[in-house]
C-alpha cells in the first residue's frame, strides 16, 4: 500500500511541476505486453485487439461493492456519456468478483446504467488473471475477507493511450478529477 501512496505521491509531483500550458501528458507506464481474454456483457470476447489504435480508460469494480464503486460507476457514467459516439475512446470496467459477476449479471448492471453501446465493456473471466491485469495497470485488485464485500481495489480511472502507455491515473470517486479525465482524453485525441 506504501508503495502505491508513493507512486500516486510521485505522479502528482510529475503533474504539478510540469510547465503550464504544456498539454502533452506523462507517460506513466506501458501496458503493451498485457495479455488477457475476458468476456464483456454482450458475451463478445475482449483481448488487447480489441483496443488496437484506442484511447480507453481501466478500472476494476464489483456489481456488490458497498463502498466506492457505486461513485466510481457515477463518474465512469460521466464519461461514457461525452465519449459515448467516439469510436476512439473505450471504457473498460473489470470485475474482481467474476465467481458472482456473470456475463448475464454484468448485461443487467450495465443496462440498470443505460449502457447500450459497446465503447463501455463491462468484462469478467478469470480471476487471477484479471488481478494479474490490475498489477500491469500499477493498481491494486484482491480478494481481502476483512474489507466490506470481501475484496479491496484501487479507486483509480486509469488512462491509456493508443500506443498502450499509462498517461494518467485518477481518483474514479471524485468529480472534478474526473473532469481532469475527460480534459486528458481530448488532449490524447488531439495528439492524433
């Protein structure tokens, strides 16, 4: 958890002494090498293809989370909805809780959200490997039988960029870094 701290610690630094009026974003991190198949709400099968020359924006969540997930998907809410006819910017939601979070429960919560289409993928598969995802995102995904609901992950939007670099890392609960989410995504959509 310290080094987590630390890492969002020195990415704000980063992003505070950075020139003003400089609009290019840091590049944080790379994703490249992330292999995954998982399946999305509509059962379509989802792998690193399917972001092929995508911006899109990470999290991980569960449908029973009593605690930031319900603020999380408000947020995440908020850009689907700016973003939702842009066919270069995916949103991708994971499930840490795929025993219980089904395809046809993951179908049900994305429509009780008005999601309906696919530039918002709601996945489940294994769930090793979907932690295994979360550690190539720099974030936190496991199963912990003391946290509420039984599992602890990080509340951060993460941004990725279509060369699958980390360009950003947000706080999924709170408004105006959402804001600061969607600001980053035009600039990434600018840069071409």
């Amino acid at each position: 958890m310290k080094l987590i701290k630390a890492f969002f610690f020195f990415t704000f630094i980063l992003s505070a002494c950075s020139p003003s009026g400089n609009n290019k974003l840091p590049i944080l991190g790379q994703v490249a090498d992330a292999q995954f198949e998982f399946l999305s709400q509509d059962s379509a099968v989802v792998t690193p293809q399917t972001f092929e020359n995508k911006i899109y924006v990470t999290d991980f969540f569960f449908t029973t989370c009593p605690t930031i997930c319900p603020k999380m998907k408000a947020q995440m809410l908020r850009v689907y909805e700016k973003f939702e006819n842009n066919d270069n910017v995916i949103l991708l939601s994971h499930t840490i809780d795929p025993q219980h979070d089904t395809v046809g429960l993951l179908r049900d919560y994305a429509g009780r959200l008005g999601i309906t289409s696919d530039h918002w993928l709601m996945v489940t598969g294994d769930k090793e490997e979907i932690f295994g995802v979360a550690k190539k995102y720099m974030v936190s995904a496991m199963e912990d039988k003391d946290q509420p609901g039984g599992f602890v992950h990080s509340g951060a939007f993460v941004l990725i960029d279509k060369k699958k670099q980390i360009r950003g890392y947000y706080d999924g609960t709170k408004e105006l870094e959402t804001n600061e989410l969607m600001d980053d995504i035009e600039v990434l959509l600018n840069e071409g």
